[in-house]
C-alpha cells in the first residue's frame, strides 16, 4: 500500500506532521478530517524527500530508539495506561523528530488501533519488522511492559556491538588515510620536482629510480584515467553484488577469507541467535521469528540457511537438525541449540549462544587490529623508504657526472 507524508493542524491551529498508508492521497484527507484535523499537504513518500527534510522526521537514531523504548518500558512499569506513556513521552521528547513519531501514534492508539499495528501503519521507517513484532507479541501476551523493557536490552547491546565493531576499525582506516595520502603526495608533487632536475642535467638515473619517475609521471599526467577506473570497478562491482547470484558470490567468498571469514560468521550467527532468541522470548511464534530474522542477515548465504530453517520446523525437525545440514553455523552453536530444544530452554540456549560469539568477535577483532596497525605501519614506511631509496641513488648518481 503506497504511504503518504502529511502536514495538518488542529482545532487550535497547532501543525503536526506524520506519515501514513492509504490506497490514495483522499484517504489520508478523510481519515485526517475524521480525527478533526485540516489537512495543509499530503505528498506520495517516494516524491516527498524534500518535504520529509523539511519536516525533520526522516527517522530516529538507534541511540533515540535506545532512550524511547526503555522510557516506555520504565513508564509502563509505573502503571501508567498506553495513552498516558505516549503523551508524556511526546511532552518529554527530546528533539522534533521524536516528538512528530510520538504524536501520530498517540494519535492512531487513541484512534482505536493497537500500538504495533500504529507502528506498522505510520512509521514503517523508524520501526523494523523485529521492533513491530515483539510490540505486537507483547500486546497479545498482555506483557508488553516486560516485552519492551527486553526491546531495550536487545538493542542496547546490539548498539555496543556495533559500536565495538566500528570503534576496532577507526585506527586501521585512519592509518590507510594518512600512509596512502603521503604516498600520493610524495609521487605527485615531490617527485616531480626531482625529475625536472634531472632531465636538466641530462643524466641517466638507475632503474629503481626510473621506475619511481615513471610511476609519478603516470598519475600526475593520467590521474583522471585512473579516477575513471577506479569509479568503474566500484560501479561495476555494486552493479554485480545487486544483483543474487553476485552477492551470493560475494558472501561465500568473504566467509572462506582467512582470519576475517571466521569473525564474519561469528558476527553473523551472533546476531541471529540474539535475534531469534528475543523474539521467541517475547511470544513471537518460530515460523515468524524466523520470517523476521531472514531479513535482518546481511549475509545471504546465511540468510538462505535460516530460511531453509523455516522449512526444518515445518516439517518438525526443530532448528539444530536443519542448522546441522545447512553446514555454515559453528559447532558450538548447534550443540548449544541442540541442548536448548532437549531441555526446553531453547530461548536461553540462543541468547548465550549470541553473547558467546560476540564475545570471541570482540577478542578476535583485538587480535586483528593489533596485528592489522603494525602491518599498515610498516607496508608504508616500506613504501615511503623504497621512495627515499630510489631518489637519493639518483642524487648519488649526480657524482658520477664527468666534470
């Protein structure tokens, strides 16, 4: 159904602002006349961008996520009715964005629609398909206090381990910046100067010295070939990955790289274990949990596996039994599954699983890096010393010249 951003006011004047899903831009108008408000502007999503930037609701940031559901939670743990938790949350809303998200679905509860289904309708965006699931598990379970204050703990932790993973690579990334820019600063504008000097004395330098012209020669003279080129296999290679059968290649190649394939897997199978353990805690039937978790699999030789997953349980042979013949989950994970469905603790089996993996990924990552920034260190003062090398043979060769 095609979702429309609207701009409206109240009886006061007040303008709010949301999204929702309608067959048509007439719909949204009847639909806001109903709630009593007078529709200003109702734009089709896909030709709104300017108007969603102009509203400052684009989304909300895992952080605001983070702070908004363990709010709720801790509100409805004070005994405090849906309507109630929303509208003090809007008041407390610490930026518009939120305030704007908050609103509409305060608007939609009051309107009769259950809280997921107000998620699901106005706010597909800030909201993903695991969020909207458990809310509505929760909901049906008349858990929703307990559902959302494990909501928080879920992505809490899936924000430090993504904020661990990003915070291993800054070092490695910020020594690749500054070694490979001093290399091309050297080639583009120092080496040039030496060349000129010694076409002027007319005298032959050796060939390492040679090659190093030659090599700055070319990418001061073609650098835009090279720009081309560059952008060419990037295009090329996001043209193959979009397409299945090229990711699927892609996924398969990164899982068999050594050192980073098995962290990779780890990371992966962490994130679906921490996944599918929250949800089948929070009520969400197997089938549909593992509908959700497919999704959430960046890795789509992975995602394959879960969805053939789905398949297993349908035909009741349980997870670990369709992990096992899958033959890209860890050992570990399949005996811990295994053990979870014997003793009926199968939730808890895959939530320590997830910390397990994400714990040896966090170790893994150290090892990486502190092997990965003296290797980058020293590949570039290689470099730069075979640059000083080359040129100051050249220089040495000026004392060959016969007076």
């Amino acid at each position: 159904m095609p979702v429309f951003v609207y701009r409206a006011a109240d009886q006061r004047g007040k303008t709010i602002a949301g999204v929702m899903e309608a067959p048509d831009s007439r719909a949204v108008v009847e639909r806001l006349h109903r709630e009593e408000y007078y529709p200003i502007e109702v734009t089709p999503q896909t030709e709104s961008a300017g108007l969603w930037s102009r509203l400052g609701a684009r989304g909300i940031s895992n952080r605001d996520l983070v702070a908004l559901t363990q709010q709720l939670a801790t509100l409805f743990e004070a005994g405090l009715p849906l309507d109630r938790a929303l509208t003090v949350l809007e008041e407390l809303a610490p930026n518009p964005r939120i305030r704007v998200i908050v609103g509409d679905l305060l608007k939609s509860v009051r309107g009769g629609a259950s809280f997921g289904d107000a998620m699901a309708k106005h706010h597909p965006r800030p909201f993903s398909r695991l969020y909207i699931n458990m809310v509505r598990a929760g909901e049906k379970g008349g858990v929703l206090e307990a559902t959302l204050r494990r909501l928080a703990e879920f992505l809490e932790a899936a924000q430090e381990f993504r904020e661990a993973l990003v915070s291993a690579l800054v070092y490695p990334a910020f020594l690749i910046t500054v070694g490979g820019g001093a290399i091309v600063f050297l080639l583009t504008f120092v080496i040039p100067r030496f060349a000129q000097i010694f076409d002027e004395l007319h005298q032959e330098v050796p060939l390492p010295t040679q090659i190093l012209l030659t090599l700055s020669a070319v990418l001061v003279q073609y650098w835009w070939a090279l720009a081309l080129a560059v952008a060419a296999a990037v295009l090329g290679s996001r043209i193959i990955l979009a397409t299945p059968a090229g990711r699927l290649m892609w996924d398969r190649a990164a899982l068999r790289l050594p050192l980073v394939g098995d962290v990779i897997r780890k990371a992966e199978v962490a994130r679906f274990c921490r996944t599918l353990g929250t949800l089948l805690k929070s009520g969400v039937p197997v089938l549909g949990a593992l509908a959700v978790v497919k999704e959430i699999v960046s890795n789509r030789l992975l995602a394959l596996a879960v969805e053939r997953l789905g398949d297993g349980v349908k035909r009741g042979a349980g997870l670990s039994a369709p992990m096992g013949e899958s033959g890209v989950f860890p050992p570990l994970a399949l005996h811990m599954v295994r053990v979870g469905e014997e003793t009926g603790r199968l939730e808890e089996m895959l939530l320590k699983v997830s910390d397990t993996f994400e714990g040896e990924v966090r170790t893994a990552l150290k090892r990486i890096i502190s092997l990965l920034g003296p290797a980058v260190v020293l590949i570039m003062a290689v470099m730069v010393a075979l640059i000083v090398v080359a040129m100051a043979m050249a220089i040495f060769s000026i004392n060959e010249i016969a007076l």
